[in-house]
C-alpha cells in the first residue's frame, strides 16, 4: 500500500498536504478544509486502512517472534505462492503479535463486507484450502477459526463467535495493547488511523509541560518496569531540575526470563511508544532521547528503526516538531546482554559505553544522570500508556484499577499453563482469574502448584494467595513484586527448591561484582542450594552433611544480609527466590534436608532409579549405555540397578525401549 | 563492510561509541580478535585494559570464534520448567563441549540465552536463527545429526 504522505506530495496531484495538515485531517479537524475531490480520496483511503471498505481480500498474518518461532514465515511464503497459482488477488499484510501465543500461527482474513475472521494454528499445509473456502468460496474453514471481530458488515459468517468473547480475551481490557496484532505496525498510517499522534498533537497545541505533568499524576500511573514509582512524580523532578540539557530514556532491556511484554509491544505497536517518549520529552524539556533495546530482539530493534524515520519523515521527530517549535531526536541503542543494565545507574553506564554498574543514589538520574544531566528513564509499557492518558484523560485512567494502582498491566503468561500467551488485565484482576479464566488452567489433568511473579527479583507464590487482587502493594505484601510483568505458572512436576537454584545461577552469572554482598552472597546461597539437591556422591560424608544443615540454618540471615546491605535494585532483591520459596514450600526444603528426596521427582541426584522386573526383557542395552556399570543382569533375564554405583544420569531410562526403568 | 569503513562510521576519541563500535566488528569477524580490540582501545582513547573490561562485562561479547552451526538455548524460567536443563546437557554430552564453547572443527557452538520470548513453544533452542520448540532429548540427537550430515 502506498502511503498517503507520499501519493499527495506527488506533483500531479496538483495539492500538496504537509505532515502537519495530515495529521489534522486524519483526526478530522475542522479547521483542514480539503478539495472536494481529495477529501473522497482521502475517505476512500482511509476505509482501506481500517479494512472497512476493501476492493480485494487482505490477508494478515501474526508475524511477532512468536509467531515466527511457530513457522509465520512459512505461512506467509506459502500464501505467496498459492496466490500467484491461482492468480488471486488479495493484499497480504504482517502485523505483531494478538497475544495468543499458544494458538500461533494465528492469520486473520479480511473479505470485502464480511467480518474479519481470525484462524489459528495455520501452517503451510491448510494454506490452499483456506484460500478455497474462505477467500473463493467465502465459508469458514471452521475447525481453525478463533473469531471474528464485527464492524457492522453487510455479511456475515454464520454463527461463529466474536472474538472478543472468547475465553482467553473476555476478561482482558486491552488498552495498551489495542492495536497489537491488528494493525500493521511498519505502516505509520495505520496507526494515525487508529488516533495515533493524536495525543502528541494535543499536548504540542493546548497544553503546557507543567498541564501535562499534572495529568499524568491525576491519571496515578506508576512505573511498569518493576518499581512502580508514580511516573508524573519522576517528570516533575526532572522539570524542576536546573540544567542546560536534559535526556529521556527508554528502558527495554527485557532481560527478565519469562518476560516478553516490552518484545511484543515494541515489535507490534512501536509508534504507541515513541508517541509516548515524544510527549514525555516535552513535558520535562529533554531534547535527546535513546531507546535501549537488546540485541536478542533483532525484529523489535528492525521495527523501531523504521519507526523512527517514519516519525520524522512526518514531523514527529527531528526539529521544530508540528511547527511548535519543539526539537527531539531519538536513538537507539543496542544492549549487549547484562540483566543488570535494566537498573536506571547500570544503563546509563552501559550508554556512556562504560561496564553497565549501578552506582549509589541520590543522586538520582533525574538530578544527575546521562553524562551528568538531568535523566528520565522509564519502561516501555510506561511510554505506551502515555498516549491514552493524554486522548482519553486522566480522570478515565484513573476510574481502572484499584486505590494505589491505576490503568492495566500486562503479563506474559508462560510455563504450565494451556494458554500461554500475553495478557492485559485492569490491575485489581486476581492472579486466580489471570491462570485459570485466561490461561485456561493447567494442561493434561495436572495440578496448579505455585506462580512465579516478577521473574528473579519476584516470588512463587502458591495457591493459598492467588485471589489477592493484583496491585504493587498487594503484591509486597504476600512477598512478591510485580516487576516486568512475567507469570510463569508451575504444577506440581516443578520443584521448588530447584526453581530458587535455577533463580540464583541465573542472579550469580547476572551479579556485576561491584559489591560484596551480591557478589559472593548469591554463590553462598547458590552453594546451599546445590549441596541440598546434589551431593549424592558425599552422601556418607560427616562433613559434607555438616556443611548441608550448616547453610540451611543460615540460609534465611544471609538472605537478609544481602537484601538490606546491597547497592542496587538487582542485590537488594536477589534473595526472593529463596525467602519466598522458603516461605511457602518450606516442606520441600525439609524433605530434601531430612529425608534426602525430592518430593516432585526432578533433582535427580536424589533420584533412585530403579528396574521394573516384570518388564524388563534382559535386552541389556542398558547394561551397555551405563556409563558407571550400574546395572547388572544376565541376558534375556531381569536386569538391576545397583543404587551405590549409579550416577543418576538418566541415560538408561531414555535408552530403554520397554518403559520398565522409573525413578522413586 | 570492510574493517576500515567500520571505523570510519565512528568518530575517534568519544568513548560513548565503545560498545556500538565492538557490536560491529563481532558482526563483521563473528567475534572480537585481540588486534581489533588493540585498534578500538586507539580509535576511542581507552586504555585496553578497560576495553577488555568492557567486552568481558556483557555476554554479548566473544573473544573466540564461532562455530558453523550456533546452537542458542533458552534458559528462561517458562523453558526451564519445561526441561531446558535436560536439553542443555544432551547437546553438551553429544558434542562433548561446555555451554559457550566451540567444537575443535568450528562446526558447533553452545550459548544459553535468557530468554527468546517464544515461551509458547518452550522449551527451545535456536540453531542460526531457526527456531526448534517443544524439544525432548530425542529430538536433539536428531537435530544434531541432521546438521553433522549436511557438514
């Protein structure tokens, strides 16, 4: 699709319109007076973004990382192809991610005057019958539809239903995320045509920076990188600082493992978030501006540079922005892989190209900050919401949510859960809602055991705690924090003790080493842990199970210890795995303290394996594969393992060809 | 790009470029070669040692080349209640290498990532930027083979 900047700055059409004067028509201002023959033109246009009026079929297909990893691309080569076959006309068009990560590849069907239609799970193969059904035929392919959405189309397709009605998008409210995984998010025009810019253009004409600092304060929004500092708060300070140069950044060094909100909103909806980073500049007065995005999101970071030149290709960025007199330049920056540089002092390191460390505060980054000036840096679901606080005004963003927090959240719902996927809920949802209304529970009959919030620095919480409405004091309370935002959901194959050492290899190798307690504090507590789900080969060692109750008796002070004396963000809350795990599943310590098991069967060197007789054939491909000559049998008989010899390393159990080896 | 065009998109003397100079030449050599790291110590006006520093502080960077074929695992927490750890160690003992190592015929390395975001198909690796999800140390030995035979 051409953009409709470039078809009227062509001379031909004999009518130029400037960037500033689009903007204006597109959100239907008044004052924009148009030839009657370019306001049909426009019209026409206009209907053809939205996919109110096509005259072909659009074909749009969820081709986020998600969705990519789920074979989007072959989805899409195959549509190619078969249109060219069959000499079909239609527009195939890629958008982000609709969140449903579980029902990836997920492409959506836009025919003229019907609703769109939305299949999931398509691959390669369905691609020439989907054509033939939907596209020549207009029926539904009804096994893989999901839903449609409806705007009032002449046709219809029968009794499917409406998507927004489905189980996994009932109870969201999608504010942040409204055009994810439904417009195209290269296209600048489809998100103007969606009110995009509207925002920034409201602020550059009617309001002051102070007007827009009171706002964002009424609208009570909160930072939603982990913190929850309310936003306005941060602004108004780097307002009132004195300085001749002031910067804004935005944090999306996602490095929390199970979290992937920023990835999906910067790949599915990237001008939402430089909107909202152009009217945060305004509003404190920076004129520069980075975007720290990671390296291991090259789609994200591909998207963002293309954002950026669309944004000042139509005067959003660059200098004298929409003739205000306004000037903002934004750059990116590429991280290079250190959960650290997530703490605001780390980043700022990290940009001035210095080893990404944190360093003690005040002073904070909005006094002192980017090579010395006064610095904001916030996250980029904080940008997102933004815009909407601005369109729709503070008094309706402040009515969602609870007392302390306002707006949504969003959470990138993973781990045992059947649909796994990314989800936004009003804050105030119980995670009870979020796993089971959403998530639809857990997968093949098994039991729901614990949920891990907020990644490394969060807690697992169990069942007993999960109708607390969800807020950023709520979850302190029942020792959790809301952090980025990742939900990973565990059932009762997921042991806990060995989440916390997963949890502390992970903080240990992430520590930057700058101060003690973080630095050799996380490998004692990591050493603990390893000593309770590893030493089987010290089993008879006196000094060994000295060494094994010593740390468990000391375990809990440590933990404070790093907790109270650390530097940053990252030390002060390395420990929650550990202290939440202790105090919820303490049980599961106890057993392999005590008995020297592991009550869900996964730290294996507690493991006995041992040899079903009864089907047992004496094959002895075991007996070969053993690399320690742990097991022993005559041949054609029932073989067996000997318990003092054996490593656990499991390499029978996958070479049996009968299932007669387990484990207790 | 060749090495001095790589440089000259640079200007000397500001060390805030550091890291987005040593991004490019690991994505011109596939990793960073002690000459090069001599040559960025001159451009920006670091001493090495603090170049080293730097390089050695994130994980991005790499002071050995890669293998043919980069094997990524996923160890985020979605991947690792799943059994990422499982999946780690079959690639280690199938091609007798520790995670972050190359295979002494340059064919394979091991790297673990944090987290790809493709939780929905956990747990994952990534070979060259091919996604393979939902694995099981059988399916590994498969995979490797495969890519032993094509060489």
């Amino acid at each position: 699709m051409k953009e409709f900047l470039e078809l009227y700055q062509s001379k031909e059409q004999g009518f130029t319109i400037t960037p500033d004067m689009f903007v204006d028509i597109i959100h239907e201002s008044p004052e924009v007076t148009l030839p009657p023959k370019t306001a049909q033109e426009l019209r026409e246009y206009t209907s053809q973004l939205t996919f109110e009026k096509l005259d072909k079929p659009a074909i749009i297909i969820g081709m986020g990382t998600c969705g990519l990893a789920n074979g989007a691309q072959s989805v899409y080569d195959a549509f190619q192809e078969a249109l060219k076959k069959g000499n079909i006309e239609a527009m195939l068009i890629p958008t982000g991610c609709v969140g449903y990560c579980a029902e990836e590849v997920i492409v959506d069907i836009k025919l003229p005057d019907y609703p769109r239609i939305s299949y999931s799970k398509v691959t390669p193969k369905d691609v020439p019958t989907l054509i033939e059904k939907t596209l020549i035929n207009h029926e539904p392919l009804r096994e893989k539809v999901l839903g449609i959405y409806s705007q009032g189309e002449k046709n219809s397709w029968g009794d499917l239903p409406e998507i927004s009605t489905i189980p996994f998008f009932k109870i969201q409210k999608k504010i942040v995320l409204e055009n994810c995984g439904v417009i195209d998010p290269e296209n600048i025009d489809q998100y103007l045509i969606k009110r995009g810019y509207e925002g920034l253009q409201r602020v550059l004409k009617t309001m002051t920076p102070e007007d827009i600092i009171a706002s964002v304060i009424e609208a009570g929004l909160r930072g939603r990188g982990g913190g929850g500092f309310p936003t306005g708060q941060k602004w108004k300070f780097a307002r009132q600082s004195s300085g001749d140069k002031k910067y804004l950044i935005c944090n999306a060094d996602e490095g929390d493992p199970g979290a992937f909100m920023d990835r999906a909103l910067l790949e599915g909806d990237p001008h939402r978030v430089v909107e909202g980073m152009i009217i945060a500049a305004y509003a404190i007065g920076a004129t520069e501006g980075f975007i720290y995005c990671r390296a291991e999101y090259p789609l994200a970071i591909k998207r963002l540079k293309k954002t950026l030149a669309d944004a000042e290709r139509y005067g959003f960025l660059g200098d004298n922005i929409l003739n205000s007199g306004f000037s903002f330049k934004l750059k990116i920056k590429e991280g290079a892989g250190a959960f650290v540089c997530g703490e605001e002092t780390a980043l700022i390191h990290s940009i001035e190209g210095k080893r990404g460390m944190p360093r003690p505060r005040p002073p904070y980054p909005t006094t002192e900050g980017l090579w010395g000036k006064p610095t904001v840096i916030n996250n980029v679901e904080t940008f997102a919401n933004i815009p909407v606080i601005i369109r729709n005004g503070a008094t309706w963003y402040a009515s969602i949510g609870t007392e302390t927090s306002k707006g949504t959240k969003i959470f990138a719902l993973s781990g045992k859960v059947k649909n796994v996927g990314l989800v936004e809920v009003p804050m105030g949802t119980t995670l009870r809602q979020i796993i089971f209304d959403v998530g639809g529970g857990i997968p093949e009959g098994r039991q729901f055991k614990a949920v891990q919030i907020g990644g490394p620095s969060g807690g697992a919480l169990p069942e007993s705690v999960i109708d607390t409405p969800i807020d950023y004091e709520n979850l302190k309370e029942i020792g959790a924090m809301m952090g980025s935002g990742g939900l990973v959901v565990m059932d009762e194959t997921t042991c806990m003790v060995d989440l916390a050492k997963f949890f502390m290899t992970f903080i240990m190798s992430e520590s930057c080493g700058k101060c003690i307690p973080c630095r050799e504090g996380t490998k004692r507590l990591y050493e603990t842990l390893e000593r309770l789900t590893q030493s089987y080969k010290n089993e008879n060692d006196p000094e060994e199970a000295l060494l094994r109750f010593q740390g468990m008796v000391y375990i809990e002070r440590l933990a404070n210890v790093i907790t109270t004396t650390s530097l940053c963000g990252l030390g002060q809350t390395a420990a929650n795995p550990i202290l939440s795990t202790l105090r919820y599943f303490r049980d599961e310590y106890e057993a392999h303290l005590y008995e020297r098991r592991c009550p869900a069967g996964v730290c294996k060197e507690l493991l006995t394996y041992k040899i079903n007789t009864d089907k047992c054939t004496g094959c002895t491909l075991c007996a070969i594969k053993c690399p320690a000559e742990a097991i022993v049998g005559e041949r054609k008989k029932a073989h067996y393992i000997l318990s003092d010899k054996c490593t656990r390393c499991g390499q029978c159990m996958m070479t049996c060809n009968f299932d007669a080896i387990y484990v207790e | 790009m060749n090495e001095q065009s790589i440089f000259d998109a640079y200007s000397p003397k500001d060390t805030s470029l550091l890291i987005p100079l040593l991004q490019d030449i690991q994505e011109e050599y596939g990793y960073l070669p002690e000459d090069q790291l001599e040559k960025v110590a001159d451009h920006v006006g670091l001493p090495l040692s603090r170049v080293y520093g730097v390089v050695t502080f994130y994980n991005q960077f790499r002071l050995k080349p890669l293998g043919k074929y980069v094997i990524k695992v996923c160890r985020g927490t979605a991947c690792h209640v799943k059994g990422s750890l499982e999946i780690l160690r079959t690639i280690e003992s199938e091609l007798g290498i520790k995670a972050g190592d190359t295979t002494k015929d340059l064919l394979f390395s091991i790297e673990t990532v944090a987290c790809m975001g493709a939780c929905s198909i956990a747990p994952v690796i990534v070979i060259n930027g091919n996604y393979y999800g939902g694995l099981t140390p059988k399916s590994i030995h498969k995979l490797i083979k495969q890519c032993k035979e094509r060489g």
